[in-house]
C-alpha cells in the first residue's frame, strides 16, 4: 500500500534509514522518479520504493549506501527530497510503498 501522508511517508522513510539506496527508474518525458531501498542479508527481497512526480529538477547518483532520505515542503508548494549531495528533486509530490517484491511505474497507482 503506498504512503497516504505526510507522516507515514516520514515513518516509512525513518524504517529505512542507513539500507541502501538505488534508482530503480527515471522518466524526463513523464517528469517522475522511482527509487529503490534495500538492505543486504537474508531478505533480499524485501525493499521500499519511493515514488515522485512532477519532477522539475532532478539530480542523482545511480546508487548510494547509508540513505538518509530527507523531504522538505517548499515555499512554493512543491518538495524537495535530498540525501547530501547523493540525491537532489524538486518534486510536486512523493509517495512511498514496502514490497516483497519488485515494482515499476506500472505499480504506481494514478
């Protein structure tokens, strides 16, 4: 189930803190981004995904150890989802979903 708040998209974020952080797909003509976390061990499988849309600005390493994904509401209205200097998105919105398996755009509801 995707993040319906603010609050839980902090709290989904805050469970994954220091996994590893991989960009799982990119689209420039549909303006999104979807990002992959995960962790090394027994359970490979299990990841989180954050999804974000009506990107404006993106910048990104392909893949990062120790996220630490932060989002902050603009004066404007939109988001900005940093991680240092890994991870930079001006956004119009962010949802997040834990999956035991993988997901793409298509996973994402409308």
């Amino acid at each position: 189930m995707w993040t319906s708040s603010e609050r839980e998209l902090i709290e989904l974020l805050a469970r994954w803190r220091g996994c590893r952080a991989q960009v799982w797909g990119y689209s420039c003509s549909h303006a999104r981004l979807l990002i992959r976390f995960y962790r090394e061990g027994p359970n490979l499988g299990s990841s989180a995904y954050l999804f974000c849309a009506g990107c404006r600005r993106v910048q990104f390493d392909a893949h990062w150890q120790d996220m630490d994904v932060q989002i902050f509401l603009r004066p404007d209205g939109r988001l900005t989802v940093s991680d240092g200097d890994r991870l930079y998105v001006e956004s119009g919105a962010a949802r997040a979903r834990e999956s035991d398996n993988f997901i793409g755009f298509e996973s994402v509801p409308g």
